[in-house]
C-alpha cells in the first residue's frame, strides 16, 4: 500500500491534528521519500516509518511535538539534517538496519538536545573502533545508546519519558468505560435471571399448594362416601327386618 493512502487509512474519520501517534511501516514511499504526511499533524508525537524503503526524510513537515522516530530497516544513508530542523522536540530516534557508515554522518544530531536514546544495530557505522565511545563523545546529550548507557546498564523501558505510556492510559480508559458498560448491561441480565427464578420458584408453590387442596378434597369426597356407605346400609338392613315380620305374620295367619 502506498504511503499516501495508509496515512488516509490510520486516520480512521479523525483530523492529523487529533493524531498523536501514526504507525505506516511496511508501506511503499515513492522514490524513496516521504509522502502524504503534512505539518497539519502538529500534534504527533510518536512516529513509526519501519521497512518503507526510506531513502531520506528531507521532506519530512514540521513536527514541533515529536518525540519519537522509527526509521528502521530503510536505505537512508545520510541528510539527517532535516531531522534537526524539523523535530527540535525528538527524543528517541531508531536508525536500526540504515547505510549509515560514517559518525560524521550523525553529525547533524547535536542540534537535537532533548534527544536522550539513538539506536544504530545493524548500521556499517557500529563496525568502527571505539564505535560507543566515539559516539557518547560526539552526542554527550545521550543517555543511552542501542538501548545501553555508557556504564552498561540496560535502559529501563525503551519508551521515551514515558510517551507509550501516556497513549495506553488513553486506551486503559476507553477499554474502562467499554467495560462498565458491559458490567452493567451484566447486572440486568443477572437481575433478569434472578426476577425469573424467583417466579418460577412461586409458580411451584403455588402449584404444591393447589395439589395439596386436590388431595384434601379428595379425601374429604372419599370420607363423604363412606358415609354414604355407612348410611345406606342399616337402611337396608331395617328394610329387611320388616319384610322378615311381614312373612311371619303371614304364615301365623295361615296356621
């Protein structure tokens, strides 16, 4: 993808102005140069250009608030003036697998004196005698370079005063106030679930209770029987007495 559209891309609906941070690696530059990037993007301060086939950043547009360079794995050989020209802001800069070969061609960087880390692996320039030394003498601004100082102690975090940082916390809260909102619609389901189950429970009862009613009246219909039963039978019991009585007083008659 060509630089020019990938910056239209990463712009995602927003003004440069709003952009703090613009990550184009592996892009296409055209001529080895870059491209689409304006001064409008005067709030940037974190800039990542890795593997786009740089051959210099002479046109790169004012960036007053820049603070942190990725330019590695390019071609650039040279014209780091521009950098000191237009980023006075930069603090960490990452020529990693450039053709820098000679220290004069860091030169330019003195001009640069907020700039605290540069990184230089895999440049001709780190093959030279007495590279480190040679270089914390020409750049005595820097406090680490290829991610070491000159006591050899590792950088504690390579992001530049904490810029990385700032930009996650802008992360941390959106992704915090996504997850209240998913915290709460939580809470309705589980209220949901709760209303139903306390209706269901009550639908149960209600049922216990109303085949605990069926049953009594069951028993009270089989009560009632047996007494019917009870009733009947000494009925019947007088009837035939009385016709006993009667064939008696019949056969008395006859004698």
């Amino acid at each position: 993808m060509e630089m020019k559209k990938r910056i239209n891309l990463e712009l995602r609906n927003r003004k440069p102005s709003e952009v703090r941070e613009l990550v184009l690696d592996n892009c296409r530059s055209d001529d080895g140069k870059i491209t689409g990037l304006t001064a409008d993007f005067e709030n940037l301060e974190f800039l990542s250009m890795i593997n786009v086939n740089l051959l210099s950043v002479s046109n790169l547009p004012k960036l007053n608030k820049l603070r942190k360079l990725e330019l590695s794995d390019n071609r650039i050989s040279g014209g780091l003036e521009a950098l000191a020209e237009k980023c006075p802001s930069l603090t960490h800069l990452n020529l990693s697998g450039n053709k820098i070969k000679d220290l004069s061609t860091l030169d330019p960087l003195k001009k640069l004196p907020n700039l605290n880390s540069v990184d230089l692996f895999n440049c001709e320039v780190t093959m030279l005698m007495d590279y480190r030394e040679s270089v914390l003498e020409l750049l005595p601004q820097l406090t680490y370079l290829d991610g070491f100082d000159a006591d050899d102690q590792e950088a504690p975090d390579s992001d530049p005063e904490g810029l990385d940082d700032d930009l996650d916390d802008e992360d941390e809260d959106e992704d915090g106030e996504e997850d209240e909102d998913d915290e709460e619609e939580e809470d309705c389901d589980d209220d949901g679930v709760v209303d139903e189950g306390l209706d269901e429970e009550e639908d149960d009862d209600e049922g216990a209770e109303e085949e605990e009613d069926d049953d009594d009246e069951d028993e009270d219909d089989d009560d009632s029987e047996d007494e019917e039963v009870d009733d009947a039978a000494p009925g019947q019991k007088r009837k035939r007495d009385v016709e006993d009585d009667g064939e008696e007083e019949e056969d008395d008659e006859e004698s």
